[in-house]
C-alpha cells in the first residue's frame, strides 16, 4: 500500500474513532456540571501528554552535546521527532483551549471530557505512531483532531437552532 494510502486509511480510523469517541457521551444525558470543572476535567489529560512530551525531549537534548551547547536538533533524529508531535499537540490544545468551552455550554460537559480522554489517548497514538509507522500517526491525528471538528460544527449547529 502507498505512503498516501496508508495516511489516508489512518485519517478514515482516526474519524471512525472521532465519531465512537463523540457518539457515546452524546448519547447518554448527563447531570449538569459547572463549566470550570468541565474545563479542568477535560483538559488535565492533554497537558499530562504534554508534559510527557516535554520532559522526553529535555532527556533526549541532555544526551545531544551539540544540542546541550545551543545547536540545532538533527533533522530525523528522534529529538526531532518529538520537537515536531509537541509542537503540533500545543497548537492542537490551543485549538480546543478556543472551542471547547462553547461546545461544553452547547453540548454538555460530558463531551468534552470525553474528548479530553480522547485528546489525549490520540496525542500518545500520534507520537508513537510518528516514530513507527504513517498510519499509525494518522490515526492518532485524526482521532485526536476530528473530535473537536466535528463536535464544535455540531454545537454551532445547534446552538444556531
């Protein structure tokens, strides 16, 4: 199978997985729960990921003497690597830090800890997967991407209704 097609059949499982992930809380009624607690809930997952990130790729700079004296990470090296999936995981937080409380308010706070969850289970896919196989990353970008597309069209739809 090509590079495209596999990218491809991951981002299709990683959308799979968006609508499970979003179908099971929407299906569900929930108690009312106030929106800092929500927020906190949801977002307690990802920033754990990202603290992982963060502290993974200190340890691989102190084991790089070049990059311990202000060089550059090597391109492809595994440093690299992370540097990349944690860059991507703060601008995918930054996206959810944006749309995430309207879709609490509109859908109901149980969504979006579930997609917290999923955040952050997806982000862990993702950086694996960034190291061992183009599916696997695209699944995990899918996974941890199109919940949030999906569940903030469908507050906005909503909410505009």
């Amino acid at each position: 199978m090509s590079l495209r097609m596999r990218i491809v059949l991951g981002q299709g499982i990683g959308l799979a997985l968006a609508i499970v992930l979003l179908w099971i809380p929407l299906s569900r009624s929930a108690p009312f729960m106030p929106l800092n607690t929500v927020l906190i809930t949801a977002f307690l997952p990802g920033g754990l990921v990202a603290l992982a990130m963060v502290g993974v790729l200190a340890l691989r700079r102190l084991r790089d003497t070049d990059v311990i004296t202000g060089g550059a990470l090597r391109p492809g090296s595994r440093a690299e690597i992370d540097q990349r999936v944690l860059s991507n995981t703060v601008e995918q937080l930054v996206i959810a830090l944006t749309l995430w409380p309207f879709v609490a308010l509109t859908l109901g706070g149980l969504v979006v800890i579930w997609m917290g969850v999923g955040f952050a289970l997806a982000r862990l896919v993702y950086w694996l997967g960034y190291h061992l196989s183009p599916l696997v990353k695209s699944a995990g970008f899918g996974a941890g991407f199109y919940p949030t597309v999906l569940a903030t069209l469908w507050a906005v739809i909503q909410w505009a209704t």
